[in-house]
C-alpha cells in the first residue's frame, strides 16, 4: 500500500503564510498524480490543487493567485499565502497512481492536517 503522511498545518493570522507537505512510502509504485483537497466544518470536501506527473498543475478559483502546488518525487507541497479565514479546513492530500509490480491502480489518501486562520 501507498501511504501519505501529511504535515505544515497550523494556526495562522489573516494575511499569514503555511506550507503544507504529504509524502508518500511504500513499495514499487508510481505516482501520475497528486492533490491537495480541504473540507470545512459543514462543508463538502473540495478540489484545492492539482500536479501531475509532467509537471501540469490546476487550482481551484479559491486558490488562483494565493497557491501553489509543486512536487519532488513522491513529496507534494502545498504553499499557502495571504490566507484568509475561509481557508480555515482540514486539509488532506491525495495521491493515484500505479503498482509497478502488476499495474494494479491505487489511490490514497493522508490523515488530514489542519489550517486554521483566525485573528
């Protein structure tokens, strides 16, 4: 199995920054994708970012301007400025992929970390 260990959340001030982190382990896999998804108390979980094994990213509208998806191997880090209090959720990070081993497709998800943005 791959498993993704998540971590940079906290609590921030308006305007603040945080960058988040997931790295994946296991064996014999590959990644073609990885995203940051965030759910608010109440709320549907949503779509922040995304970052492709070629390098291609997406940002939700919420997202545009303020932040940034990249990736290093199997790390996908999340830079987060001029946070806002509607940033405030619990962040998770996703991963797909494939077993080299058989080709066998996987997805996993982190544990969640989370951003809270209060003055």
């Amino acid at each position: 199995q791959v498993q993704l260990v998540e971590s940079g959340g906290g609590n921030v001030q308006p305007g603040g920054s945080l960058r988040l982190s997931c790295a994946a382990s296991g064996s014999s896999f590959s990644i073609s994708a990885m995203a940051w998804y965030r759910q608010a108390p109440g709320k549907d979980r949503e779509l922040v970012a995304t970052v492709t094994d070629t390098g291609s990213t997406y940002y939700a509208d919420s997202a545009k301007g303020r932040f940034t998806i990249s990736r290093d191997r199997n790390t996908v880090y999340l830079q987060m400025n001029s946070l806002k209090p509607e940033d405030t959720a619990v962040y998770s990070c996703y991963a797909g992929g494939l077993y080299v081993s058989d080709f066998r497709p996987f997805g996993s998800w982190g544990q969640g970390t989370q951003v809270t943005v209060s003055s």
